[in-house]
C-alpha cells in the first residue's frame, strides 16, 4: 500500500505526462497512457506502474520534450521544440522577419563546424576535416561520384517525425548561400571570390519547426547545393547534383541571374535528361510514361531571378509576374527551324512538363556597390544594402513559406529524416555506379526494410534493457517473470509502432513483428517458450532458483537437522529429530524460490532418507521411533510432493500458453491500431490530394479561361486593326475617286468656259463663229 502523499505524486506526472501526449499532433502517440496509481494497488503493481512511467518519460526526454535543465515552475515539465513533434499553440515563423528560430539549443546535437551548415554530401577526391572546419583534397584523386558525410546524416537520423527538405541549385555566385542563411538564421558557408564556396552538398545545421496551413507540424532543413556550370565543372558532376537535389527535396528553389532570355534556356539541358538522370519504377516504361512518373514525384519548383531591376511585361507591354513573363517570353516554343533552337525548345518543354506548377519571383538587385555585395551580412555594410532588396526579400521568404510541405516517397506517404538518410544512401550509390540511375521504387523498398529493420532492433533493445534490469531481482516466481514479460513486450510494440507510424505496411509490419515476438519469446507448438530473450531469462532464472535453494538446503541441514544427527542417542527422543525437520522444512519453503524448489526439495527428501538408513540402528534405539510410521509419513511425503510437481508444471505450462496467447492478442491489437491509423493517414491524405487536384483544376480553369480571354482579345484587336486598315483603305479609295470626279469637274468647267474658235474662210467677204 503507497501513502496517500506518494500516490498523488504519482498521479500529478501522470496527468502531465497524459496533457503532452494528447496535445501532441501526429498519428501515433509517441508514448503510451500510463495507468492511473490506485491508493490499493499492491506494491509489485505499483512498482510495474513505476518502471512504465519512468519508460515513458525516457521515450518523451529521448525526442527532445523534456530537458532537465528547462523545467517549468508550475508543472515541472516544459516541453518545447523538437525535431519530431510540437506544443500546440506554436505558431508559424513571423513572415516579416522570418529569421526563423534555430533548435540547436535544445534539439540534437551539432557538430561545430563554425558556421551554420555541415557538408552532406561531398566530392569523393574530397575529406572533411571537422577540426578545422574546411575540405581537404585527397592526394592523387580525382573527382568520379559524390559521399555521404555522417555528421549530416546523423542530425538528419534524429528527425522521426515529418521532414520537409528545401534545395536551392543555381550557377556558383548567384547568392543561394545568403538566400538559405536568410531563411535558417544562421549563416551558411558564404563567400565573395569567383571560385565556389560550396562543394557538394551541404546541409543547414539547425533544422526548424514549421506549421502547415492543416495544423500538421513538419521540421524544415535547408540544402545548399555546389554551383552549376563552374569553370571547373562537367556535365556530369552537375547533372549529378542537380538530380540529387531533385530526388532530396519537396521544395527546389531554382537560382539565378538576371531576366533570362532564349539562348539562356541551353543552360537548363540537365532538365531536359531529368528522365534519363532518374527512373521512378523498376518496370518498363515508354518514354511518355516515364516521363509522366518522374514528373509525378519531383518537387515543387520555385525560380528565383536576382538583380532584376527592370520592370517586368507582358506582350502588350502591361506590367506581369515575373512566371507570366517566363510563360510568354521565354519558355513559349519558337517555330525556328535552327538546331540551337529545337534544343532550347526541348528544354521549354521539359520545364511545363516536369514542372508546370511552378512559380516565379524577382528580386532587386541589393546595391550598386560592389564592395556592399561581397560583404552584405557584415553589420557595417548591411545599412547600404537596398531597402528594395529588404522588401523584396521579405516576400521571397514568405512565398517559400507557403510552399513547406512534407517530403513523401514515391507511393505518396509521408517519410521522416531517418528514411530521407537512407533514401540518400541509395541514391549516391546509384550515381557513384556507372550504368546505373537512380531508382525511386527500388530505394524505397530498401529503405523501408532497413526502417523496420531498426524498429525491431529498437523494440528488442527496449524488451532487453527491461529484462535485463529485471534479472538482478532473480531468482523470482515464474509467474511473476511471464507477467513482467507480457508487460515489457507490449512496451517494446508501443516503440516499434511509433517508429514505424508514418508508413504502414500491413505485410511488412506483419512479417516484422512475427520477427520482434521470436526475438523476445518464441514458443513451440505446446505453447513452452523455447527461444528469445524470455527463454534465456527463463532459464536463467531456473539456474538461479536451483542454485539458491540448494545454497537454503545446505544451510538449514547444517544448522538444524545435522547437529540432532549428530547427538542422536539412546536418551534423545524421536520427536526432536521430527520437531528440527519440521523447522528446516518450514523455513527452506520460507526461503525457496523460483522454479527449481520442488527439484531441491526432492533432493532434501532423499538426503533425509540417507541419513535414515545410516542411523537406521541408532534411530530404532530412540523411544518414540515408529520404523512403519516413519515409512508411511515419507511416503506421503514423496506423494504430496510428486502432486504439486505435477501441478506445479501444469500450472506453469497453462501460464506460459496463456502467455503466448496474449502476447499473440497484443500483437494483434497493434496490427489493428496501426491498420486504423494508416487508414485514417489514407483519409487524410485522400481530402489533401482531393483539395490539391481541385486547386489545380481551378488554377487550369482559370488559366484556360485566360488564354480564351486573351485569345478573343487579341482576335478582336486583329478584327478591329484588319476593319480599321479596310476603313483607310476604303477612305483612300474614295478619296481618290474624289480626287478623280473633282480633276474631270473641272476639266468640264474648263471646256465650258473656253472662248470660241472664229474660222475665217478665203471665199466670201464674211467668217464664221463656231
């Protein structure tokens, strides 16, 4: 019985710890609700309730919501950010400064690299040096494929709830590194000299909380990729980051410089060979349909045009968006018949193939002044830089914003940073092997293995570590040890689902837990546990039960049966040597435990018998010695103890079958709970996809009904400039039939006003007017 002080102690912890689980968003509950401490629960039940709540708080601590240093006053608990889940009422970033809050404080540990990013992934002629923070060349190497770096990797591993990758690609000294350090609030590697800072891939250090629109929490991680089209790049090295990036990110912020024009659309080729550079399905496809599926999984596509400080119009001149602009300049196809322009019009087409949601933004130029551009995060330039740019920045910041979701594999589900790690894994070793693109099908069917995988070596840890404590407590009652069991095991099943909780497989999860119960207990067809960890403690615990009481046996003979031995003679009455059996007996079941005390007992029996046959002569010299009675009390004895072996085994078999069964039915309860919650994530999902499809039939609509708008526009005015040119024409026609009809008029006057023509004749004396 606990006091009643203790007992709302207890209870206090567990309406806090049930306040943080409930409010937490998600699917699945990072820790399960632990039972209520009830004032008449028994001390091993109370103890069992204890070691829960203590698990659980170490599950809720290993996720970043209890630190023992950030304690609240009132409650004694604060949870705050982390990379797997939130405290409800945390809002989105500010949108007007959005230097979003860094995690680093409290979140997983961060090697010091001196700035606010740690290379990912690398040139394979490189090394990281963490000590010095900067690459350092391999000797005689050259550059042939890319590798993972783990310091990256294992921030990325303790991400478990939904990530959100943010990649900018560019050419080198476009400001992709200031873009990311704007966004992150700490500084990415910049630099201001013509050659490339940023080798490989490189990932900011300090990953953030972000809430979507629906309330969803996601944690954002920023990607800085090396600049393309280098002096000292190829097609190959930039084909592959720039097809990493694709594959690694759910937003991809394409930077660049300057408006650009048609013969800057050559430079885009990799877009074009995206669906050569990356394969979706393992089974074959037409070009059409690979095409189809890369462009079903690839990003969204955000492009960002720097230093523009030209205004932006359409065709007719009116002031556009920066993506209208794209539409009708830039990416409309161009009916040359050149080779450079079929290639550029190839391009046009990958880019509305592969991304035809995509979206536009311009930015100013920040100063005129060279020296402020090189040194822009410096505080002493910063006050020259434009307030344009300020302004203009701010609403980049947050159109991205708009556009966090999380990454999702190539069925549609949602992964977390652990799979996004082993996602990149394959992805590298694909690139790094000659012949072969990357496989989405087939990477993440890797990776979802390698996730069960380490959600069954998660669990048994749990089971083990559990168990193990429990061993310094043996040799203890069989009974006691199964209900342990069952306790750990269903311990160990809440941490293998809430590993494997953003992406159920029903045969998978079936397949590996059918893996996490042989591992903990496995039990033959007669329902005896026969393997697994329950096995070993089982058997351990029958070794030191059996080493126990014999060590109890030992004792008592010595210092209760063997000393009335030893003084045995004609004097002593039989009733002492009945009287210290008794006590010994009384006390070893006093002081017996676990399995192997009927098998010592036993052996106490038969050493009681031996010393009866050897002291037969003496103990029928005793005065109350009944030589028949004494054979009829042993066996009895010996029968008694035959039947509560035999019960005894029963009972312990019937308690390991009853074991079995429901370690089978909370295997079965987490299949259905996981079954029901993937089956509400599918709902969810569905509702998203169904609200993203409408969006996009009402941006088509809207778009079609535009182009219909403009298109009977531009027909009216060809209408209206073809009617207008037929008016002048006609207008010019009467005017020189006008002309015409006034040059004959006065031709007519002038016939009508000429004087007459007198003809003189030589015969008569007279003449004639005519």
């Amino acid at each position: 019985m606990q006091s009643k002080r203790c007992t709302e102690l207890y209870n206090d912890i567990v309406r806090e710890v049930d306040r943080i689980v409930e409010a937490l968003p998600g699917i699945t509950p990072l820790v399960s609700k632990p039972l209520q401490l009830l004032p008449g629960d028994t001390e091993k039940t109370a103890f069992l309730k204890l070691k829960s709540l203590c698990h659980q708080l170490k599950r809720v601590q290993h996720e970043g919501f209890v630190r023992g240093g950030d304690l609240d006053s009132s409650t004694g608990l604060r949870p705050h950010k982390s990379p797997r889940r939130s405290q409800p009422g945390d809002g989105p970033p500010s949108l007007s400064v959005l230097s979003l809050a860094p995690t680093s404080a409290d979140g997983p540990h961060i090697p010091a690299t001196g700035h606010g990013s740690v290379p990912l992934c690398i040139p394979d002629n490189l090394e990281w040096d963490p000590t010095n923070n900067r690459l350092v060349e391999i000797a005689g190497a050259d550059r042939g494929g890319l590798k993972l770096c783990e310091e990256a990797l294992s921030i990325l591993r303790t991400i478990k709830g939904p990530v959100c990758p943010v990649c900018i690609v560019g050419r080198c000294r476009t400001g992709k590194s200031y873009l990311l350090s704007q966004l992150q609030g700490g500084r990415f590697r910049l630099g201001n000299k013509m050659d490339r800072e940023t080798l490989g891939i490189w990932m900011g250090s300090q990953p953030f909380q972000h809430t979507l629109p629906d309330g969803r929490q996601v944690t954002v991680v920023l990607f800085d990729t090396e600049g393309l089209e280098a002096h000292d790049a190829t097609d190959t090295t930039d084909n592959q980051i720039f097809s990493l990036s694709v594959l690694l990110g759910s937003l991809l912020i394409y930077n660049t410089k300057n408006v650009p024009h048609s013969h800057d659309l050559q430079s885009l080729h990799y877009i074009g060979n995206l669906s050569k550079s990356i394969q979706v399905r393992s089974s074959r496809a037409t070009s059409a349909e690979e095409i189809r599926r890369v462009s079903e999984c690839l990003p969204q596509f955000f492009w960002l045009l720097r230093d523009v400080d030209l205004e932006i119009t359409d065709l007719k001149g009116e002031k556009c968006s920066m993506k209208t602009y794209l539409l009708e300049k830039v990416l409309k196809a161009d009916d040359s018949f050149d080779d450079d322009v079929a290639d550029q019009n190839r391009v046009r087409k990958s880019i509305l193939t592969f991304f035809p949601d995509f979206d536009a933004f311009a930015l100013p130029p920040p100063s005129a002044d060279k020296e402020v551009i090189q040194n822009m995060e410096d505080p002493r330039y910063a006050k020259h830089v434009t307030s344009a740019f300020h302004q203009g920045m701010a609403r980049v910041k947050k159109e991205i914003v708009k556009k966090f979701a999380p990454k999702r594999n190539v069925d549609g589900n949602i992964i977390n940073g652990d799979q996004l790690a082993d996602l990149l894994q394959c992805y590298v070793n694909a690139i790094n092997t000659p012949g072969t693109v990357p496989n989405m099908e087939d990477s993440w069917t890797q990776t979802l293995q390698l996730t069960y995988q380490r959600a069954v070596e998660g669990a048994v840890k749990i089971y083990g570590e559990e168990m193990q404590n429990l061993s310094a407590r043996l040799p203890c009652d069989e009974q006691e040890l199964l209900g342990n069991h069952q306790f750990f095991f269903e311990m160990a099943l809440d941490g293998f689902r809430a590993d494997t909780q953003l992406d159920c497989d029903s045969a998978l999860m079936q397949q590996k837990m059918k893996e996490l119960e042989d591992l903990c207990a496995s039990f033959d067809d007669g329902g005896r546990c026969s393997a697994g960890i329950l096995y070993k403690y089982l058997c351990e615990n029958e070794a030191k039960s059996e080493k126990h009481c014999r060590e109890m046996k030992n004792l008592l003979m010595e210092t209760h049966v063997q000393p009335v031995l030893d003084s045995l003679s004609a004097h002593t009455d039989y009733g002492d040597v009945t009287r210290a059996v008794e006590v010994a007996d009384q006390l070893y079941w006093e002081l017996a435990a676990g399995p192997k005390a009927n098998d010592v007992y036993n052996e106490f029996l038969k050493e009681l018998q031996e010393h009866r046959d050897r002291l037969e002569h003496t103990l029928c010299q005793l005065k109350d010695y009944d030589r028949q009675l004494e054979e009829e009390r042993v066996r009895e004895e010996q029968n008694r103890l035959i039947i509560r072996e035999q019960e005894e085994e029963t009972e312990r078999l019937f308690r390991q079958m009853q074991q079995q069964k429901e370690q089978d039915l909370a295997k079965l309860r987490a299949m259905e709970e996981a079954n029901r919650q993937r089956l509400e994530q599918l709902d969810r999902e569905n509702q998203e996809a169904s609200r993203r499809q409408a969006e996009r039939m009402e941006r088509d609509h809207n778009t079609r009904m535009s182009a219909f708008k403009k298109e009977q526009e531009e027909q009216f005015q060809r209408t209206t400039q073809r009617l207008e040119n037929e008016k002048k024409s006609l207008e010019s026609a009467m005017q020189g039939l006008r002309n015409q009809q006034q040059q004959l008029q006065n031709q007519v006057s002038q016939l009508r006003n000429r004087p007459p023509t007198v003809v003189h004749k030589k015969s008569g004396g007279g003449c004639v007017v005519m």
